[in-house]
C-alpha cells in the first residue's frame, strides 16, 4: 500500500509535489538514445517527460544528449516554466552527472528520454528517501529506469551499466542499499476520469513500444464511464481530431471557445423551431467537447481554468438547450403539456445536479461507479448525447415533442434512481462503520 501522506498526481493541474528532503527536485533526463527524439501526440518524448515533471514542481532539469543532437533536444514545441540545461555526452554515467549530484541541493531523479512515464508513479517516485529505484511488484526492473539518488549515494552510479533500462535497473537493485519503489502500489482509480487504469512505464525503442505508449496515453486521456454515444461512438473520431490538432498550433482553450460559439448558435435555432440545423451543430459540438480534454491530456496542458471553462459552458448550455426547445413547443402557451414538461425537466435536472456533487462529497466516486446497475444507467444518462439521439429518433417519426417528454421522463427516472442509491450507499457506510468499533 502507498503512504498515506504521500501525494499522487491524479489528475495533470501544475502543482508542486513535497520532497523526502524538503529541497527542490533536481531531474536528470538521459535522452543519449536515438529514440529520444520520436514524436507521440505532437511531442517529443524528451519534451513529454519534461512537461510531466515541470508540472510536479521541477525546475532545476538536465538533459543528457549526444552531440550531434544538441540543437534539437534544445527545442521545445510548447513553452514551460523552466529553462532545461542540455549537456554533450555518448552516456549520463559520467563525472558531469557525478558533479550535478553532488552540487544538487536535494535529491536527483534520473529518468530516461526515450520512455513514457506514467505521472502518478513519477510522483511516487518524487516523494522517496534516496538512494530508490523504481521496480515491478515480482521486484523485477522497469523497462526504463527511474532512479532517486543524492549526494550521500552518489557512488551507487558505479553499478550503473551501460545498456537500457532494464539493464540498468537490474545492476542497481544489486545493491542492498537501494529502496524498491513498486509501481504497482499505486491506487490504479483515476477519480476525474472515472476510470481505472494500472500505471505503467514503457520504453519505447520500436515500432510495438511506440503503439504500445501511444494506447497507453489514450487509456490516460479518454473519460471512462459515459453515455453511449460519448462512449462507443465518438471516441474514435474524437481521437482522430484530437491528434490533428495535437500536430497544429491548435490549444486545448480555443476549442473550448470553439464549442461556446456552437452553444450560442444551436440555442436560437431550437427556439425558432429549426430543429434539423440545430442538431446538425450539435452532433458537431457533441464530438468536438470531447476533443478539448483530450487534447489538453495528452499533450500535458490540463489546468484548471480549462476544466471550469469546459464543464461550466456545459452546465449552462444544457438547461439553456431544454428551455429553447421547450418554448418553441409551447408555442406561446405557458400551461401547454410541452410547458410543463419543460417546467419537470428543469426541476429535476438541477436536482440530479445537485446528488452528482452528493456522490463526490459522501463517497468521494462518481455517481456511476459504484455498482454494476449505477454504470448502466450512467450510460443512459439524461444529457446532450441522449437528448440529440431522443430528438433524432422523434424527428424521423415526425413527432419532436416527443423527445422533450422523453428526456424529462429520464431525468426523473434518474433522480428518484439517485435518492435510492444515495441512501443505500449511507447505509451501506454505517453499516461499515459501526462494524468497525
């Protein structure tokens, strides 16, 4: 089990993660192999893992290059808060990393270019008493080495051999000395992206490494229970567009700004009854919302403001949505069945708001991850996705009002579903509770 006190990087907001030592992180990257260089998702590998670590607090980073590489592991695709110092050398074992070692003024975590790190295992390994190295829980290497060392264990680089990390990693767990860190103590949950997914560390050095990290980060990026269009139908076109963009100069923010400006379009056209236009744009909105966080995940540039600029427009663009379509309905008629409808469907999706937060407060998990039967409805849940597939299936039968009934038949399934689960996962907790004294 992981330390109670220690911190894992859940999700990718910059923060500044504690140290064994209280000193800042010195990080040492040996990017001397050849595939240092490769691109996945529009960085480099060298470039990916100094974003990861300079979003865990690191500023002080050395990067290990050859030669005739120097110009290019100088350049950056994306601008940091920290300026890396590149040095020449045909390997990182040496006297220059000997001296950053012993000049540092904490420890030294030295990571290879050429491999994808898993953030929540780095942040592990950021948290360690040094001299520790990073290993499976059978005790076996990583594929590539993440390794703790500081001024007082410097001599323990002796037994670092030339070759990949995995050779490495097996000459340092050799000495007796050397704390293991298992990877696989790690909580596999990733609370914001309702998923679980193991982390890992991959080398990546040929065409099967390469696809096997280029998975990896889409497991990394991609939400875990959802609806089922968010869920089976556009992923794959998201990701198409989302790898796009990740090869452009396109940010996370400006497709977001994109979507604010396909709301404010689609919400006078369902008020004027031009229904077929409406969900034309968002059947678009609907793929291009789920590209902005991916984007944003997969190339490291997940903030905060980010997160509150895409769930806030949702939050408001959906009501927004139910009360053009309702009025258009109405036509005018404020006691029609179409008005009511409208008047249930607001009532008891704010409600359904409001129990979402209940389940992260109480439980600390999202509404749909409890049970088998919460994951099911989750993926019936009474949104946009649900609401345009509704609206579509009505439309083709040529009865629109139909989808407004629909959806707020739904929406009170689904609250009056949230109160049950709400009280038998409380009672289930007291249960425990009392048990347990």
């Amino acid at each position: 089990m992981t330390d109670p006190s220690i911190v894992i990087p859940d999700n990718g907001y910059p923060q500044v993660l504690p140290t064994a030592s209280g000193e800042p992180m010195t990080i040492v990257i040996d990017a001397t192999a050849e595939s240092s260089f490769q691109r996945l998702w529009g960085l480099t590998l060298i470039e990916r893992t100094v974003r990861l670590v300079e979003r865990l607090g690191a500023r002080s980073i050395h990067i290990f290059v050859r030669a005739a590489d120097e110009d290019r592991a100088r350049r950056r695709k994306l601008s940091g808060p920290s300026a890396p110092i590149v040095h020449t050398a045909e390997t990182v074992v040496g006297e220059e990393l000997d001296r950053l070692i012993g000049e540092a003024p904490g420890a030294v975590l030295l990571l290879e270019g050429h491999a994808v790190y898993d953030r929540r295992f780095v942040g592990l390994m950021w948290q360690q008493c040094a001299p520790s190295v990073g290993v499976r829980n059978d005790n076996q290497p990583l594929e590539a080495l993440a390794l703790l060392v500081n001024a007082g264990s410097v001599s323990i680089l002796g037994n670092l051999a030339d070759g990949n990390g995995n050779e490495r990693a097996s000459a340092i767990l050799a000495s007796s000395s050397v704390r293991k860190v298992e990877m696989e103590s790690l909580d596999h949950r990733i609370a914001h992206l309702r998923k679980s997914v193991a982390p890992d560390v991959i080398r990546v050095d040929d065409k099967t490494s390469r696809k096997r990290a280029d998975d990896y980060l889409k497991s990394l990026s991609g939400k875990g229970i959802n609806d089922l269009v968010g869920e089976f139908i556009h992923p794959p076109i998201e990701f198409f567009l989302t790898r796009l963009a990740a090869r452009s100069p396109v940010t996370p923010d400006q497709i977001s700004y994109l979507i604010i400006i396909l709301s404010i379009a689609a919400i006078p056209l369902f008020a004027l009854g031009r229904l077929w236009e409406g969900i034309a744009i968002n059947l678009v909105r609907g793929v291009v919302d789920g590209v902005d966080g991916k984007l944003a995940r997969l190339t490291l540039r997940e903030s905060e403001g980010g997160n509150v600029l895409d769930h806030g427009t949702d939050t408001a663009y959906l009501p927004l949505l139910f009360a053009a379509f309702g009025y258009y309905l109405a036509n005018g008629d404020w006691l029609s069945s179409a008005a009511i409808s409208s008047y249930l469907l607001h009532f008891f999706y704010w409600h359904n708001r409001m129990f979402t937060s209940w389940y992260r407060n109480f439980f600390d998990e999202a509404d749909g991850e409890f049970r088998a039967s919460d994951r099911i409805v989750r993926r019936f849940h009474p949104k946009r996705n649900i609401f345009i597939l509704m609206l579509i299936i009505a439309m083709a039968a040529g009865r629109p009002e139909l989808a407004l009934y629909g959806i707020t038949g739904l929406t009170m399934f689904m609250h009056f579903f949230r109160i049950t689960r709400v009280d038998q996962e409380g009672r289930r907790l007291k249960r425990e509770r009392d048990s347990a004294r």
